[in-house]
C-alpha cells in the first residue's frame, strides 16, 4: 500500500502509533499555534489573544500536548509573576511548513467550498 | 499578519470561514480518506475495510462532509443491491498531496515523537 513508509509505519493500521500522531497534528488549534511560533517565540496571552476563539483551557491543553510530542519547548521566565513562554523546536519546525500550506489552502479555496456547500444544499447533486 | 492570503481569508480569525475548512480538512479521517481516493475511486466498503478502525458512521458521516465541500464526489451504481462509489474531485485533489505530506510526517518521524513522549512523561522536562 501507498502508505507505507521504509520504516513500516502506516496511517492505515489501527494499531499503529502514527495514528495516534496524525490525530493531533491535523488538528485546527495546532495548526494555527505552529503557525504562529514558527515566526518567533510567543508569551502564553499573546499567543491566545492572536487565536481568536480558543479558550484559556484548549490552548493550554494543546500546547502541553505539542510539547509532549516535542513539537513546541516551554521556558518559563522568572519575572513576577512568572511568564510563559513557548516556541518551536527544530523537530517542530519540519512540520509547520507543512501544515502552513494546510491553512493556506484552506484560505485560498474557502470560495470553492462555499459553493460546493450551497450546490450540495440545494439538494441539485441528484438523489440519494 | 503573515496568514493573511490575497483575498483577505485569515484562518487566525475566528469569523472566517477559513476556520470552519481548516477543521474540516485537518481531520485524521478525512487525511486517510482523501489519501486513498487519490489513487482510485472506492466503494464504501471497501474504504470501511482499508481504513482500520474506523466506524461505519463516521466513515458516512466524513464522507458527507467531503462531498457537501465539494473534496468528493458519490456515484450510485444502479447494481442490486446499489453499490456507491467514490471519488476525488479536482478540488479534493488539489488538497491531499498537501495531506499526503502530513500522513508521511506522521509516519516519518513517529520514533522521534515517541521519544520526545518518553521524556516528557518521565519528567525531565524540568519543573512547571
């Protein structure tokens, strides 16, 4: 199959751990944070107040989850109070480019879909 | 704001529509399913069978969803009983070689995920 790299890993097997990482990466809140930090390191509050729409609770879970994965490094700065600060690592990096074209497909073939989706609503893609 | 394409689409803000693809296509079964499709088109079943894990629903429900944004197109097959078959649109395919590029990531670098993993949960990530 296709899918299968050298390795032997494949998205196609349940069992295998790929998925369990294909799941996390082709998630919106992660594609927009690395979108973000692979331009610079970013304070937890800047990086919110630029997401618009992610709560407090969902951006902490997905950076502890991106840094889990070892994609995003966390210092913490010894100001009062501490600050927070997160930014890409070098195994990060290799993936953001990828997922930078992800959004920016998404941004230049929105028009497309809206169409498909008012075609597909208005019930003319013939019976089911 | 450098995710700001020429049409003035910007994925970082939350009324976009933009937002609403971005989670549409960054979606593990959707990555799996366009993946396969690009090759050949598929009938249900067989999706169901070469997509470990995945439920009848969700198979259906994702199926619908790539359809109505216009990523897939569905054929009836007047067979009894009907068979249904699927394929990539033009649209559909100029987004998954960009998916291709994330399920190979995923399936490249696995090890060094996994890794990373390790070491966070055994704690020498230093202190929170």
């Amino acid at each position: 199959m296709k899918s299968t790299t050298t390795k032997g890993s494949n998205a196609y097997a349940a069992a295998c751990p790929t998925r369990v990482v294909l799941d996390r990466i082709a998630d919106k809140w992660a594609v927009l944070i690395l979108g973000l930090l692979q331009e610079e390191p970013i304070r937890f509050n800047r990086l919110r107040k630029q997401i618009e729409g992610i709560s407090q609770k969902m951006l902490s879970q997905t950076l502890k989850k991106l840094e889990r994965d070892g994609l995003v490094g966390r210092k913490a700065i010894p100001t009062v109070p501490v600050t927070v600060e997160y930014s890409i690592t070098p195994l990060g990096r290799t993936l953001s480019a990828m997922l930078d074209g992800l959004r920016v497909w998404a941004e230049t073939h929105i028009e497309k879909v809206l169409i498909a989706q008012k075609r597909y609503d208005s019930g003319s893609r013939g019976s089911r």
